[in-house]
C-alpha cells in the first residue's frame, strides 16, 4: 500500500527558496532543503519540549515525522510561538 506523499505549502510568508536566498545573501550559504532542515530540527526540538513541559510521556521519532507532515502544525505555529513568547518571563532590566 503506498501512502501519498504530503507537502507543506505556504500561502502566506517566504518559501524556503526565499529563506535560503535571504541567509545566503546574509552569509549563511545554504540552499532550500537546508533551510527547510533547519526548520524540521526547530520544530522537533520545540515539540519535544512542549510535550516535556506538559509532562507527556516522550515522543517518538514516528510520531515527529507524521507531525512535521501535517499542514496545520504549520499553521498553527505563529499562534503556539507567540503563546510562548507571551508566557516567557520578561527582563526588567533592561
């Protein structure tokens, strides 16, 4: 039984091309897929934190795979980082 391949597609933002051409031209030479790994890694280590944090049993890398596979991780991800950053604590001192 073959299962059908799933792409993240963007309807808003850069795709990773952009991404990759705006580092390069920053000097961070790297093309699309390495771009798109950086992210995969990013949100792997997010999703394993997240599921620490909630104190979840660990998650395999089976399951991490058939999430970064699923669209609306992706589209959820603004809503999760910025609840993040909301509940992050703020330095007074500066």
């Amino acid at each position: 039984m073959n299962k059908k391949k799933t792409y993240v597609t963007l309807n808003d933002g850069n795709d990773f091309r952009e991404v990759a051409r705006v580092m390069t031209k920053n000097g961070w030479k790297q093309n699309h897929a390495t771009a798109r790994n950086y992210l995969n890694i990013a949100i792997t280590n997010l999703i394993s934190g997240i599921g620490k944090e909630l104190g979840a049993p660990g998650i395999d890398h089976r399951s991490l795979s058939a999430i970064l596979k699923n669209q609306e991780v992706y589209s959820i991800l603004p809503d999760i980082l910025f609840a993040a950053y909301q509940g992050e604590p703020k330095d007074d001192t500066k």
